[in-house]
C-alpha cells in the first residue's frame, strides 16, 4: 500500500482525520465560549432594559432571545441605527460572558438608590 493511499492520515504531518473531526466539533460556537471564555454584546437602555432578537426593549425574557453579537462594532451600529429612530434614547452596549450554550450571562443589576 502507497503511503498517500493512507485514509487514516491527511498528510504525512497531520492528524488522524477521525481527530481532525473530534477537534473541529469541540470548537463550536458553544464548546469554545466554554474553553476560551468568550464574550458578546448586548444593548441596554436608561431603562435598565435589554434589547432582544426581535429589536424590541424588554424587561426580562430568556438570555437566548436577547440581540447580542460577538463583534462590539456591530453591536455599536445596531446601538447608532437604534439613536437614529429615537433620540431620546440612552442606550449603551455592554460586554458579557456566554455560558456553556453560547448564551450571554447577564450583569448584575445595581440596586437603585
């Protein structure tokens, strides 16, 4: 048997292709805001409201419904095209975790004093 007729290896230098497909399930979007703790960004107002999928400010809905990104500049554009529509809005965007699922975890809200 020739060496390139191989199915176990890619190439002489990588790893087995039945590693290849483990690694690349394990970097997931939810396997790797696990492993790398990575973070997103949501919209808050003055409110203390959160702005969901649906672009609509909300109290309280689940975590998996909130507008969030993984980039802040396109998290600060949905922020701008929001002030354009109203300006009477204080917004601001905010950095959080995401959990094991990929969803962000939110701040603790400040009690008002």
């Amino acid at each position: 048997m020739h060496p390139s007729d191989d199915d176990s290896r890619l190439d002489a230098y990588a790893m087995p292709k039945h590693l290849f497909s483990a690694t690349i399930a394990a970097f997931s979007l939810t396997g790797m805001a696990t492993q790398f703790n990575m973070t997103a960004f949501i919209l808050k107002n003055q409110h203390e409201q959160f702005l969901d999928k649906t672009l609509q400010w909300v109290d309280s809905c689940g975590a998996s419904q909130l507008f969030k990104h993984t980039h802040r500049d396109i998290a600060l554009n949905q922020l701008m095209e929001l002030n354009a529509k109203d300006v009477q809005l204080r917004a601001k965007v905010v950095t959080c975790q995401l959990d094991a699922k990929g969803n962000p975890v939110l701040p603790l809200q400040q009690p008002s004093a």
